[in-house]
C-alpha cells in the first residue's frame, strides 16, 4: 500500500477514486489542482487532505503523485514530480512532443524514480485475451490489419470542446495512445510509419452547453490515415477521426496467416474477442466475463457516442501494477519507454503528415510482459 497524491481534480479523478475500490494498494490521501476550489471540493467529496500544488509536491506521507492534469501540462507537472523526489503516474500523453518525453524519462532515471503512463487498458481481459491468442500461434503471424476511432467529435458531449481543436492537441494525440500502445502489446515496438492529416472545416458548431448554436475555430487536422510498420514486419492501417457521423466498422481487426481476430475497443477493457480460421467459416465468440479484469462493471451509459452502454472499466491497474512493482523493485508495465515510443509514433505520424515522407521512429520499447490472472488477483480487494 502506498500514499498516493493527486494533482488535477477534474473529469477523470472520478475513475481513479473508484480505482480504491477494486485494488488493495492504492490509498489517495491528498489533492491539488492549479483551481483551489476544484481541488477543495474534491477533497471535502472523498475525504481526504487538501493541498495547494507546491504543498503536496513536499508532503513526505506521499511516495507517489498521480497526474491527472490536462495533456499541455502533463510535462511540466510531472517534472516537478520527479524534481521533488516523488514517483509519478500520469494520463495519456507523456507529454506533448517527444523531447519532453524523453527529458522525463533521463529525470526519472537519474532519481531512481518509477515513471509510469496511461492507458492502462491492454491490460484489460480483452487486450490480454488477443494477445494469448496470438501468442499462442492460434492465427499464425499477424501479417495485416486496420484500426479505426472515428466520431463527429467532442463537441457532440462537451460544452468546451476546443481545446481538442487546438496545436497540441487533436484527434491523434487524444485517442491515438489507445490504439498505437494495444498494438505495441499485440505485436511489438513499430518502425516507420506513413501518414495523411485533413482538416475539412475551419470552424465548428458547438453542439452541447450554453454556447450550443455558436462556432468555434478549428487550428488542427481532424482527421488522419496511416500506415504504419513493425518491427515483427506486419503492416497496419488506421484511421481516427473526428470528422464520422456513424459507422459500424470493428476497433481492430488483424490478419494472420492461419485466421484474422477481431480485437475489442482498446479504451476498455472488456470484450469479447472474435476470431476466425479461414474464408467462410463462422467467426467465434469468446468471452471474457469470467476475467478479472474483462467483467462488466458498468452498466449506466456515459452519454459519449464513443461507447458502449455496458463496459469494463478498470482504469487504476496501471497504477496498482506499478506500485506492486515498486514494493518488489521490478520494471512496471505502464513504463515510461513504452509511453515515449507512442509518443514518437503520434508525433510522427504529424510530421509525415506535414512533410508527406515515410518517417523512421526514433525510439522502440520493450513489448510489456503479458499479465495473467494470477497476477492481477494479487492487486485485487476481495
Ligand atoms: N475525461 C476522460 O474521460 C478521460 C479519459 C481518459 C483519459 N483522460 C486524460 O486525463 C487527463 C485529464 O482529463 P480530464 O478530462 O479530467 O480534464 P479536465 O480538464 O476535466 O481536468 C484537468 C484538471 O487539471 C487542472 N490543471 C490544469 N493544469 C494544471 C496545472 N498546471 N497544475 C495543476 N492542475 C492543473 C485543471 O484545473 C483541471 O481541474 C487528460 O490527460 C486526458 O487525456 C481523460
């Protein structure tokens, strides 16, 4: 069990709280926010301590801070973090461009100090379940497959929706980590990729809120397509939009050379996984229901067009794995290296985009270590 301490008190902090509730190793004792007043009433709604920014980087009951500001400032935060000699874990991106990413990663090193990134969802029942199936030979080598996000955007839901309009933000960078790091645990480090960008309106209407009817301008692409190649050689084309209506395309599809899975959606956690083993023949269910990390546990619709009204949604092993792997000196899952190559395939799907060339990547990683139930079940609450 270790003390843990929160900076950014909005929409996500909800589902890290429930987080205590399903593993035995996280206890929040503080929170901040640059808004005292958010962080106040966060506090006062889960009973613990709250404290202004500078404060809680010097609490020394807290080994570790978790991170859940807004993406512009997810460098700058957890470099204080790390400056202050505390373990950091932090949402989706690492940072905002790769160099950053990189400065964290030497920071956190030269400290001694565990770096840890969302997503945490491959390491959900479905994600695991595809990855054994692979692993298992059961489809041959993944040869091909496609990916695909796609939804007529944030300002469907949220009554401030610019900021996914904005450089440094944007359809890639959002859901991108999703994708690129399921794939990275499906099938290993990548290693070029090739890449198309569009920005189909300069303004948008809002949707939702009280600026419902009024427009906003739009500064980014909003829609991309790639190609992007591993280093186990499969070849893989996405797509994500924020530009799609509707569609009933799967999240990602694979294709071995002895049968094709069907992958459940890399933001949750559950499935089912599909696969079949030849032309015409009946695609197979299978289900992970009886899997810790893979059972439904939301049954209420979040509103988002996004998903599903029933999920699985563990989000918070990242950090329950990584705190177990602090106690017994181990390397974390959720690692930095892992975060800063997904980092580097986002940015460098921009940069192809812009410069309309293949791009090498910069870095690679080691494909996480796959996670049984037996694991998992030593992070969870009876
Ligand atoms: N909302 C979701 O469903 C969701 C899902 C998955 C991941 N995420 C990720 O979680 C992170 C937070 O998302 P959110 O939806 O909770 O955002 P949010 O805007 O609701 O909350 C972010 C909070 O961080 C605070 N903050 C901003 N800059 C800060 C700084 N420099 N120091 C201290 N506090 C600061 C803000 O005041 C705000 O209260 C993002 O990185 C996002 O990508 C969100």
């Amino acid at each position: 069990m270790k003390n843990i301490g929160v900076i950014g008190c909005g929409n996500i902090a909800e589902t890290y709280f429930r987080a205590q509730n399903y593993f035995n190793n996280i206890n929040f004792i503080a929170c901040a926010d640059i808004n005292n007043e958010v962080a106040k009433k966060c506090a006062d709604e889960y009973k613990i301590k709250f404290q202004t920014v500078d404060e809680i980087l010097v609490n020394p009951d807290i080994d570790i801070i978790l991170n859940i500001t807004i993406p512009q400032a997810h460098f700058e935060v957890s470099k204080k973090i790390l400056e202050a000699g505390k373990h950091v874990y932090c949402e989706k991106p690492l940072s905002a461009n790769y160099e950053q990413g990189k400065e964290l990663i030497s920071l956190s090193k030269k400290n001694n100090l565990y770096l840890g990134n969302a997503p945490d969802t491959f390491l959900g029942g479905g994600a695991q379940l595809s990855r054994d199936i692979i692993d298992n030979n059961e489809i041959g080598n993944i040869l091909t497959g496609n990916f695909i996000f796609a939804f007529p955007g944030a300002e469907d839901f949220h009554p401030n929706p610019e900021s996914w309009y904005r450089e440094g933000s944007g359809p890639v960078l959002d859901m991108g980590p999703y994708f690129f790091t399921a794939m990275i645990n499906l099938l290993g480090p990548a290693k070029n990729i090739r890449s198309r960008g569009f920005r189909f309106f300069d303004k948008r209407e809002y949707k939702a809120g009280p600026k419902k009817g009024n427009f906003f301008d739009v500064e980014n692409n909003t829609s991309y397509m790639f190609d992007l190649e591993f280093e186990n050689r499969s070849m893989i084309q996405g797509f994500i939009s924020f530009d799609v209506q509707n569609h009933k395309r799967n999240h990602i599809e694979l294709y071995g050379s002895s049968g094709s899975i069907i992958v459940p959606d890399p933001n949750m956690f559950g499935g089912p996984v599909i696969t079949s083993k030849e032309l015409g023949s009946e695609w197979i269910n299978h289900s992970v229901e009886d899997k810790p990390l893979g059972k439904t546990n939301i049954i209420n619709h979040s509103g988002r067009s996004n998903e599903e009204p029933k999920q699985s949604n563990y989000r918070g092993i990242g950090l329950s794995e990584m705190i177990y792997s602090i106690e017994n000196k181990r390397e974390h899952r959720c690692n930095g290296e892992l975060a800063l190559h997904v980092l580097d395939i986002i940015e460098s799907a921009m940069i192809s985009s812009k410069t309309k060339q293949e791009v090498n990547l910069r870095s690679t990683c080691t494909r996480p270590r796959s996670f049984d139930d037996q694991e998992i079940k030593k992070l969870l609450k009876n």
